[in-house]
C-alpha cells in the first residue's frame, strides 16, 4: 500500500526525467520509458526509470531508481536527500553493499520536486510477509539461516564503520548526540505522528524510558535506522546486493538499530504466529552481532522498548495519512500489536546498567 502519490502525473515525471538525462548528456538522444512505481513503501516516492541513450552508432540502457519526498506529505516532517546519498556515498566507499548514487537534484523545475537519483540495483526486495510468504519462505531451512545471519553479518559491518573518517559525523552533530537527545526526538515525532492524540501506553513508554536511560551509554556507531530485511536487494542466490533506505541513517548507539531488527521482526512472527524454520532465536542473532561489533549489547529491553515506540509512532502517520485521503482505516482498532509488547516489557521498572545478550 502507498499514500500521497496519485498527485504526480506519471507522464509529467517521465518527460521531466527524460530531459535531465537528456541535458546531462548534451550529445545523442535519450528516451525514457514508462515509469514504474514499486508497490511498498511509505517514507519515499519511488521511481524505476528505464532510459535508452543514443550517441552515434552506439546505444546504451540504462536502469535508475529516483526517490523523491511524497507528494501531499509523508512521514518524515522534512526531507533531506543529500542526507541519504551522503550515507550512500560513504559505506559505498567502505565496501558495503549499496545503489551508487549518480546525482542528488534539487531543481524542481525538472519533475516538480528535488530527487535522488540512484543506480538500479538488479534483484529481489522481500515483502514484509516474508515470514510467511515469498521465496525466502520456500527457501530451505539452510538458507534462510545463511540470509539471517548474512544480515546480522551486515548490520554490524554498518556499526563497525569509522563514521568520523568517513565524514558522517554532522549527521547526528556532537551538541545533538546522546540518548537524552534520542528521546526528545522520538517524543517530538510522536506529537507530530499523533497529530497530539498520544495512545495512553506510548505516553506511558516515554516515560518509562526517561526514567531509566542506560548509564554508561553505549558508543556511538553509524546507524541504519530501519534495518530489515525488506531493505535489502537479494540476488539469486541470497547473497547482498544492496543495502536500501538510508534516509533515517544517524550516529547514535548501535542497539537501536539492534533492537529494532529484532524487535520488528519478533512482532511479526507472533503477530503471524510462524517464524521460518531456519531463523536462529533472538539470543544467538544478538550474540552473533556483539561477537562481530566486538562488544556486549547494552540494555537490549530498553532498546526495544524506544525502537517499538518510533515504529509505533509511524504507524500513526501512515494511519492518519491513508485516513486523510479517503481511504478507510487499514487496522482494527485497539492497541496495536506494538503497543501490546510495549505495555509488557514497561511493566518492570527499567535497569540502569548493561545488561546481557538475551531478553
């Protein structure tokens, strides 16, 4: 399902892009085919764009990717596309798996609005059911456990990136760093989010967490911000070959991206009541992750805790947004699954100290 994006003409975005190829290559001819929107996705529009090129006797076909912020809004309050393609630039140049970026536009005279404009990466996305359907679900048991533990391999290549070298530290400046920090945010967005309807358990989630920040707080690493599955470009055979959507990419502890895979991923299996055969249980993906970052997991409950409530809050977005436009409300009513899991790991008082690699 997708929001805000019947307000762009596909044939407007087409020959917009057709020209900005066209001026970035002065000589021969380029043509640009229709343009394919994939079907998932909230944070980003999303366009495939085959183009032909002419020049002399020569013709060469090329594959983009452009993301541009939603028409008629989303689910960030602000779009920051040099933000993303900085991201991109930096783990490209560090080995990791990514779309190289070819340029960041931000003429609006060319489609209407700014965009990213990637290279296509050729491969297969998972839906968001691929617990229970899909080709990792009819995988055999052996690679499902190599695709787990490749993207748990993954994630802490991401953690382990020298992110000052690599000149990412203004995105999480040094004034704006620390958990105290992360927590305002996530309690800004979640007003924002719930347009100030606030569920009582995600109030309650604020506070819990306010009330027992991890002391001493854990490094700060290069985060994903929404590391899972369904954010990797899979080839045939399984393997990586690219690693998407970076535009929430901050520097802050590598639990929260931790958490958040495996908290989401928890939250489905039971929503769905079936796990795939293959996957290891939470504590070795966590175990597996501390031996590859080269240290234990901090407070992962009190991770998860906030990991679950930014998820939760864009879920309220999404809500409001699909509402807005007509649409009827996709969800029952009631306290999501989410929020569920949150009331149960709020009922204990929060630890001040690091805890363990299990729950």
């Amino acid at each position: 399902m997708t929001v805000a994006r019947a307000a762009r003409d596909p044939e407007a975005l087409r020959r917009g892009f057709e020209r900005w190829l066209q001026a970035r290559h002065r000589s021969g001819t380029v043509r640009v085919g229709p343009l394919v929107r994939p079907t998932s996705g909230y944070s980003s529009e999303t366009l495939l764009i085959d183009s032909r090129r002419t020049d002399g006797r020569a013709e060469v076909e090329e594959r983009f990717v452009a993301r541009l912020p939603p028409a008629g809004g989303g689910i960030f309050p602000a779009y920051d596309l040099d933000r993303q393609a900085a991201v991109q630039r930096a783990l490209g140049r560090a080995g990791i798996p990514v779309a190289a970026v070819v340029a960041v536009e931000h003429d609006e005279e060319w489609v209407g609005a700014p965009f990213l404009l990637m290279a296509h990466v050729e491969g297969v996305v998972l839906d968001e059911a691929y617990v229970v359907a899909g080709p990792l679900h009819a995988a055999d048991a052996a690679t499902q456990r190599r695709v787990q533990h490749g993207f748990v391999d993954l994630l802490a290549a991401v953690h382990r990136l020298d992110w000052e070298a690599a000149g990412l530290g203004a995105l999480t400046p040094p004034a704006e760093r620390g958990l105290a920090h992360d927590l305002a945010r996530a309690g800004a967005y979640l007003e924002w989010a719930a347009d100030g309807d606030v569920p009582a358990v995600l109030a309650d989630a604020l506070a819990w967490l306010r009330a027992g920040r991890p002391e001493p707080e854990p490094p700060p690493s290069l985060c994903w911000g929404d590391p899972r599955l369904g954010n990797v470009v899979y080839r045939a055979d399984f393997s990586v070959a690219a690693a998407l959507d970076w535009e929430t990419a901050a520097i802050g502890p590598a639990e929260l991206d931790l958490a958040w895979f495996v908290g989401l991923h928890d939250l489905t299996a039971t929503a769905v009541g079936a796990d795939l055969p293959g996957f290891a249980g939470r504590d070795e993906v966590v175990a597996r992750w501390a031996e590859r970052i080269g240290r234990s997991a901090a407070d992962l409950r009190w991770f998860e805790v906030l990991s679950l409530l930014r998820a939760d809050s864009v879920l309220l977005r999404i809500r409001r947004l699909v509402t807005a436009s007509g649409e009827p409300d996709p969800w029952p009513q009631g306290p999501t699954p989410g929020q569920a899991r949150i009331a149960s790991l709020i009922a204990a008082p929060p630890s001040r100290h690091r805890a363990g690699a299990g729950r």
